[in-house]
C-alpha cells in the first residue's frame, strides 16, 4: 500500500491520519488534538508530534496551515497566533519531527483543493474552478485543469466594506447567531464579487458547513454552477498528504 501522513492544523482542532495515497482512504483512526492556546508555532509543533506519535508514524508526513506559504516559509498568520509569520515551518517540524524526515507545509485550502481534484468531485478535474473552504476563515484554491495556483487568499477580498471571511465563513455565522437564510446571502455576495472578478466555471464549497449545502445553497443566486465539496473534513489531511510524496507543496 501506497501510504503517507496527512496533518490538517486547524483553529479548534489538529487533525492527522495516515492515508491510502492510491485511494485517498484513511487507513486506521484519525487523530484529533485541540489546537493550543496560544497556538504558536512551537506550541503547534509539539501537538503534531503527539499525533504522529499515537499513530506510530515514521514515514513522511505532509501538513497544513491556515497561512500563505511560500518556499516553506510562514508568510500570513490571520486564524492563528501572529508569531507564525515568518517562521520557517520546515525548519520548525524538522526540529521536532526528526531531521531525517520527509516533510512538506501547505496552505489548508491548497491541500483540500487538491484532494479534491485526487479523489472528490470528478468537475473539480476540468477548467477554472474556484475551490472555497468555509470554516473559522474563508480559505482558497484556484485550480485550473487540476492544477493549482497556490496561496490565493480570496477570504481577505473586501466585500461591502469588511473582509468576506468576516461576514461569511461559518465561524462568522455561529458569532452572529445566523439564520442559513441569512449567512447564505453573505455567502452570495461574496460568491458575486468572485465571479465578477475570476469568472470560474465552477464553484465547489469544502468545509464542515458543506454538509448542509440543502439548507443553504438553494438560496445562492451567481450565475456560475455551485456544488459541496465530496470529501468535506478529510480534505485537508488527504491532500497534506499527498503533498509531501508528491512535491506539490510551494
Ligand atoms: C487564511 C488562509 C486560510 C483560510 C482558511 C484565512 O484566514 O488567510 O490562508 O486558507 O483562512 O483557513
């Protein structure tokens, strides 16, 4: 079998699994931890080694973070502490994970986008297509024939005066105590400004909220095609995954 370690760093939870690589399965339990608080760059290292560590893991192992990366290099840090920007994360997780080992970080929306594309919808394989993810943040993954444009942050676009992920991410709907009737039309504006802008082919929504796409999607009114992510929680760990044996990672 054909395996590797997916980590998904995430605000309220770190996720890791190993992951079948030819099927896009978990192979054994995931493992969830609480994120730190403060989660900081140190403090986030050590809570992944755990993880590797109750799964027994000596392989390679990809991760996510919610943070533009670039040449392995923390560069944003907007759901997580601030002390993230500018860590050299390659550096950081060799440290504690051992030297020796493969290992690649990605942005959480890049990895999911890319699962996608691997194991999900069979739509997200073809032309532009913009890949969101819903959650504390809004996350981004531009992919054209499957291939990605790593590091779009379309959560921070201005919409109506404040950045989309503040008005429209799930988080935003849990803190102003939302209706989905009243959160999807956030979401419709913001899916508005990102067709006037990229005019994809294709929208496909990833985050835990995506499972209750019928309560909400009915009420989306852009004219671009707009469907739930297939792989939903597990995206972000597959496609960390994948990223560490394929050398996708920026
Ligand atoms: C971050 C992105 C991340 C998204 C989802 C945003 O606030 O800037 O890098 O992909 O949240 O976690």
């Amino acid at each position: 079998m054909n395996t590797s370690f997916g980590i998904d760093v995430g605000g309220s939870g770190i996720k890791g699994a190993i992951v079948d690589l030819d099927t896009g399965e978990f192979v054994g339990e995931r493992i969830k931890i609480s994120t730190p608080k403060p989660a900081t760059p140190e403090a986030v290292a050590a809570t992944v080694l755990e993880i590797v560590q109750k799964a027994k893991w000596d392989g390679p192992i990809g991760i996510t973070v919610p943070s533009i990366v670039k040449g392995q290099m923390v560069l944003s840090a907007a759901n997580i502490d601030k002390s993230w920007i500018g860590t050299d994360a390659y550096e950081l997780f060799h440290r504690h994970l051992g030297r020796e080992r493969h290992i690649s970080i990605l942005n959480d929306a890049d990895a999911a986008g890319l699962a996608e594309v691997a194991f999900g919808e069979a739509k997200a394989k073809n032309g532009q297509v913009i890949f969101l993810t819903l959650g504390t943040g809004i996350g981004s993954a531009f992919l054209m024939d499957g291939k990605l444009w790593p590091n779009t942050e379309l959560g921070h676009l201005i919409v109506d005066g404040d950045e989309a992920e503040h008005q429209a991410s799930s988080a935003a709907k849990d803190d102003f105590g939302l209706s989905f009737r009243k959160w999807a039309q956030r979401v419709d504006r913001a899916l508005h400004e990102y067709e006037a802008l990229f005019n994809p082919d294709l929208f496909i929504i990833g985050g835990g909220i995506s499972r209750r796409f019928d309560k909400w999607g009915p009420y989306l009114t852009v004219q671009t095609e707009v469907i739930p992510a297939h792989l939903r929680n597990k995206a972000g760990i597959i496609g960390a995954a994948m990223a560490v044996t394929k050398d996708i990672a920026p």
